[in-house]
C-alpha cells in the first residue's frame, strides 16, 4: 500500500508533467478518450493497469459541466502514478491507474449507452458518474445492472435516491433540504423571512431536476409561511414564456427561485425584461451556476442574481490523498490553462480523490471488493468529508452567491451566506438586486 505522505512531495512534479500527459487527448463527439498516463513511471511486468472509465458532457447542452475533463481527473491519477502506483495483492506489484473517457453529448440515452461500452468493451473496475440527472442517473443504472462499483457526484440526492436503492453504487452531492434552506437564508437576508407570506414565483422545467425539486419546494414554501406562486413545470427548451411572465406579473411576485438550463432561464429572463417583469430577488439553481453561462446572459442581466455556491477556490478543505486545497488546484490550472477553474471540476476531482483511496484499501481487483472499499470512505477530500450512509449517500455543503458585476464589466460571484457552514468563509455581502 502506498504511503499517502509519498503524495505531497510529488505533488509539484505532478503539476508540470499533467500537460503533458494530455497532450495526446481526443475528446471528438461520440470518440473515446483515453488518457494511460504512465509519464515518469514504468508499466508493471503484468501488463495490468487499473482503468477508471467515465462519461463527460463535453458537448451538448451541459458542456460547461463536462469543461475541465480529461485535465482534471488526469492532475489525480498522474500524482497516484508518479508515486508507483497502487499496489494491489493480486498481482504482487504496483499497477498504473489508466482513464477512459467518452463524450455523451449530455445526452441520457448515449451516455447510458457508452457506460455500456465502459463496461464491457474496455473491462473498466471502477465507473465514476456525474453532472446533473441528466448523465448521473442513467450512468448509475448501468453500473447496477452489470454489477460493477460506480462512485458518483454533482446531482441532487433526492433525484438520484429516487432510483435507488443502489447495490454498487455511492453518491456525494447536496440534497433539496439543504439547498432549500440555503436559498430560504437568502430570502431572509433580502428582508423576505419565513412567515412574511412573500409571493415566491417557482420556475421549473419538467425534467428529472425539476420534477424532485417541484415536490419538496412547493410544499416548503408553504409550510414556511411563503405565499406559492405556481405556474406548473414548463417543457425543456420552451422558446415563449409569456403565459408564465404574465402570471408572475399579475401576482406580484417579489422572488423568482427554482432550477433550470442555462438557455431556459436565458430565454426566460430577456423576456421577463422585454415584458416589464422585476422581481426584488432571483435565486436560481444551475442556470448560472458557471461563469461561462451567466456571462452568456450577459453581465448586466445577470448583476445581483443569486445561485448557491457548491465549492470554490476559498473553500477550507485539502485532500488527504493528494495533500491539495481548492486554491491549490485553481492556481494550477489557471498557470496550466489560462483560465479559471470551474465549481463542477471540484466535484470531477473529488470523485477521482474516492475511487482511488478505495483502491489503495484493496488487495483485490474483485468488483466486489472495490464496491465494499468504497462503501467503507471515511475520506478528507477536496470538497469536504466523504461518509456513506445506509443509502450509499453523503451530503455535501452548501452556501449562497451572488453575481455582481465589476467596475470594467466583467462578474463576481461571491458567498454571501454561510448560514448553513459557517466554516466556509463569506467573500461578500448580499446586493439588492434592482439597486
């Protein structure tokens, strides 16, 4: 078994020989992507490696979720390799970790479809599942059928619990609860306090997000002393919201909340403007949640909307796996790629951190034996602390941000409520919206 304090002091070697192991990389729609990494070590006299396979949205309508892949997952397996691997009982040596990567187009059926492939073209052992329902879901359905271990993040827990229950495979993400009461602490902050019958607007289209947001939401608010303002879930890729804006209108809405795709809101919003619809407060899940989407609505529509905020650069964690923090791995790729890291490639990394130290705790690469070690996490990660519960479940944190636009017309989201962690560090105060 290798020694974890190995990690750290290949930490900066692994950083300066990553681009290079991606160098050969093809991520071409319906492709395989396949990243074997052995750069600065040697492939074991077996021949065996361990191969981890995945589907990323690298195209389609959930591709600033799928950016970042194959860089990161490769930045966590190249430090695993550069130490000598993973020693595994079986075989009596180290192994080399190898990547599988395929494009599902952000596509449910073909990333069903690919995970297949996975699993019985490439033999991988270990599936990793992530961004939304949409390509978490179907990838895990999979994984249950053929019998092999999935570690999976980045979907709401109730949507993926409502598939359930799971044999082999654990999931890591927030649930509605949680990201009820963050948005709600965000009301509050604006002067909207539970009891204070506030007329909330719900926005929601009618797709695996929508449908388990719709049911616990429009209860909550309720309950909460909210007054509900329901228009029913709409169709994904709806072009004309008027009916919708026009209820909104009439009734006064004073917060806009709910989940949606980048173009639905988009769409949304610009004719929310264009119809003279000005709600005091948006809280929006997914629309936004990246920099790349809320600057395609543009940075004056989107000064003062509120999103939660899963994980960022000044979040307090660091991995026992590989020694890294947040900031740690958002300077690399920033002096790697020239750009900023995203909140789903923290999830991407965090996946990787639990497959690998299950792996580390095997002497087997039984099925199995991996599904068992994974199920045992008791992990610091980069994204926080990983236990399963009886569900194969673990909840992550959660905070409130909010778009601002900056003096030379660029945005800012910062944290600008820790009500639920107050751990993580707060990196602004909440802006009303239409000041």
């Amino acid at each position: 078994m290798m020694k974890k304090k190995k990690l750290l002091a290949l930490l900066l070697a692994s950083a300066m020989v990553c681009s290079l192991a991606l160098a050969g990389c093809n991520s071409n729609s319906g492709t395989t992507t396949e990243n074997p990494s052995t750069t600065g070590t040697t492939t074991s006299s077996s021949g065996k490696v361990i191969k981890i396979g995945f589907v990323n949205p690298t195209s389609g309508v959930l591709s600033g979720f799928g950016k970042g892949s194959p860089w990161v997952e490769q930045h966590v397996v190249d430090i695993i390799n550069n130490a000598g691997g993973i020693y595994i009982d079986e075989y009596g040596e180290n192994l080399q970790v190898q990547l599988v990567m395929y494009d599902c187009q952000s596509d449910s059926t073909k990333a069903a479809e690919l995970t297949q492939k996975l699993i019985e073209e490439d033999q991988v052992d270990i599936v990793l599942a992530r961004h939304t329902p949409e390509t978490v879901n179907p990838v895990l359905q999979v994984c249950e059928r053929f019998g092999v271990p999935c570690v999976s993040t980045d979907a709401p827990v109730d949507a993926v619990l409502a598939e359930g229950p799971y044999e082999w495979s654990y999931h890591s993400h927030w649930d509605l609860e949680t990201i009820y009461n963050c948005y709600q602490a965000m009301w509050t902050q604006a002067g909207y306090a539970p009891g204070s019958g506030a007329k909330v607007g719900l926005f929601l289209a009618n797709d695996a997000d929508g449908t388990s947001w719709n049911s616990f939401f429009t209860q909550k608010i309720v309950e909460n002393g909210y007054t509900l303002i329901d228009p029913g879930m709409f169709p994904a890729n709806t072009q004309d919201f008027s009916d919708i804006i026009n209820q909104f209108k009439s009734q006064g809405v004073q917060i806009l909340a709910g989940t949606a795709t980048n173009a639905d809101f988009s769409t949304l919003w610009r004719q929310a403007k264009q119809q003279g619809f000005d709600p005091e407060m948006v809280v929006m899940g997914k629309a936004f949640l990246l920099k790349s989407d809320a600057m395609a609505i543009g940075a004056d529509l989107m000064d003062g909307l509120c999103c939660e905020v899963w994980w960022s650069p000044t979040h307090p964690w660091q991995s026992a796996l590989t020694g890294e923090t947040p900031q740690d791995i958002a300077d690399i790729y920033l002096a790697e790629k020239g750009e900023e890291i995203t909140t789903p490639m923290g999830a991407k990394y965090y996946g990787v951190e639990i497959a690998l130290d299950a792996l580390q705790r095997c002497n087997s690469l039984d099925p199995a034996t991996i599904r068992d070690a994974i199920g045992e996490t008791d992990l610091d990660t980069i994204f926080g602390h990983v236990k399963y519960n009886e569900d194969h479940m673990n909840l992550t944190s959660l905070t409130g941000g909010q778009w601002v636009k900056t003096e030379d017309g660029d945005l800012e989201r910062l944290i600008i409520d820790n009500s639920l962690y107050p751990e993580i560090a707060l990196t602004g105060t909440l802006k009303p919206l239409n000041q």
